[in-house]
C-alpha cells in the first residue's frame, strides 16, 4: 500500500533518495560472509586466547548493530522499500517481520543451543561432541553444557518481554493501516466524482500520516532487535556468544546459497499444475 505514494506525488520526508538498501544490503553480507564470519571460525577453531576471540565477537556483534542502524536510516528516506522488499528472495521473506528478522528467530536459537546442550547432558557421549564440532577445542564443543542461572534467566526475561511487544507493534502497524484506508475510503467518492485536487491533497495526507507510523513503528522493531541481541551476547560467554553469532550469520548467508536457491526453486510447483491436480 505504501507504494501507492506515487500516486500523489509525495517523496518520503522530501528527503534525496541514498542508493537502494538492497545494494548496501549486499555489501553488507558480503563482508559478512568473506570477512567477519571466516576470521569468527578460526578464532574458534584455534582458540589459544580469549581476549582474541571476543574481538571477533564484538566485531561481529557491531556488524549487526550497524545493520540495524542502517535499516534505521532507510526507512526515514524511503520506507516501503523495506516493507514491500521485491529485492528479498523466496527463503528470506518467510522470516521477515517488519522489514527484518523476527526477533523470536533470536530467542529460538538461542533455545536451540541450549536444548541441544540438554539433550547432550542427558544420553549422548564424548564421541558425539566431536563428530558435532569437528576439531574445535573441548572447551568449545561443550561451551553450552550446564549454562549459568543468570543466562537461562535472562533468556526468560527477554522471551517474557517479547510476548509484550511482538503484539503491540504488529497492533501499531495494524492500526496505521486500518487508519489509512478508512480515511481514504471516506474521501474516494470526491475524487472519483471529479474533485481530484482536493481528493487527492486529503489522501497524501493520509498517506504521509500511515508513512511516519510505519517509520516509527519500524525503528521501533529494529530497537527491540538491538536489545535482544545485546542481551544474549552480554548474558552470554565469550564462548557461547560466539557460537550464538556464528550460528546467526550462518542463517542469513545460507539465504543466499545459491544451491539453497535451486533446490527450493525445482520444489516450487506451478500454478497451472496445481490447479490440474486439484481439478
């Protein structure tokens, strides 16, 4: 709906318009990938000092949080490119929730280590340590074995705070909607009716009006993204941060395998067979 803006002639913020975020998107990954997460591997494999390994943690903790303030950025200069994202492909926009990651997608990961880590404790051997992380240090391999209190307590809080304000965003965002197209609605019949100047200055209003919610609702998701990935890095240790963030950029770079890609494209079935099949 917010691509509609240029139905009235209205830049967002009158702002001069960066290059796309899909481009810097891109650049972003792609250090990402070549850079922070190989020299991330290594430090994990090698292992011989912590305070080397939490440069390569905070390295790479700072990569996403400068994301996130990009993000931020875009969506003051021009944010239906980052609600309606063309530039996404198929394996990404099922997981996207206002413009980015759900931020349960976090929390689930972390649980995922921490069940795993479980489970190991409960029926599995040394041997299965190593076939999981290969040549990786013991220290690593069980860095998520027996988590402190202090962790699983704060995983708790941020799930107990998500619950909170999952629903209150969507609900904003929801109600921005809502408020747009009724407005619209309630001024269509004078501009189908030939009033098209007036018709047309009420509904960019009501356009520029839904624009800024979505904005501020918007940085608002990317602020609680912010706080849930500080939270598990700081509650976490330099060992289990590491593996939490690896784990994450991991995540993201598969989407764009492109072996991933051709896969999912050849499961992908047409339109016209489906319909044959259900006929």
């Amino acid at each position: 709906m917010l691509k509609a803006v240029g139905l009235f002639g209205r830049s967002s913020n009158n702002k001069k318009n960066p290059r796309p975020f899909k481009d810097y998107y891109a650049e972003w990954l792609t250090t990402l990938k070549s850079s922070l997460l190989p020299s991330l591997r290594q430090s994990l494999s090698d292992a011989s000092s912590l305070s080397h390994l939490s440069l390569h943690v905070d390295a790479l903790h700072r990569h996403f949080l400068s994301y996130y303030d990009s993000l931020d950025s875009a969506a003051q200069s021009d944010v239906a490119q980052l609600l309606f994202p063309d530039w996404r492909n198929p394996l990404e926009k099922p997981f996207l929730w206002l413009a980015d990651l759900h931020p349960y997608l976090f929390t689930n990961l972390l649980r995922s280590f921490l069940d795993s880590a479980s489970d190991e404790d409960s029926d599995a051997d040394s041997d299965s340590l190593v076939v999981q992380f290969g040549d990786r240090p013991w220290h690593i391999a069980t860095a998520w074995r027996s988590p402190s209190s202090s962790l699983t307590q704060k995983v708790e809080q941020v799930e107990c705070g998500l619950r909170l304000m999952v629903p209150a965003l969507a609900a904003r965002a929801r109600e921005a909607q809502a408020a747009f197209v009724e407005r619209v609605a309630r001024n269509w019949g004078p501009y189908d009716a030939g009033k098209k100047e007036a018709a047309k200055a009420v509904m960019a209003e009501a356009m520029e009006a839904e624009m800024e919610e979505m904005v501020s609702v918007l940085v608002d998701a990317n602020r609680l993204r912010r706080s849930v990935l500080a939270e598990i890095v700081g509650a976490a240790s330099v060992y289990q941060a590491a593996l939490f963030l690896e784990g994450l950029a991991q995540f993201l770079v598969g989407f764009r395998n492109p072996e991933l890609l051709a896969q999912f494209d050849q499961c992908k079935t047409p339109l016209s067979k489906q319909c044959r099949l259900a006929i």
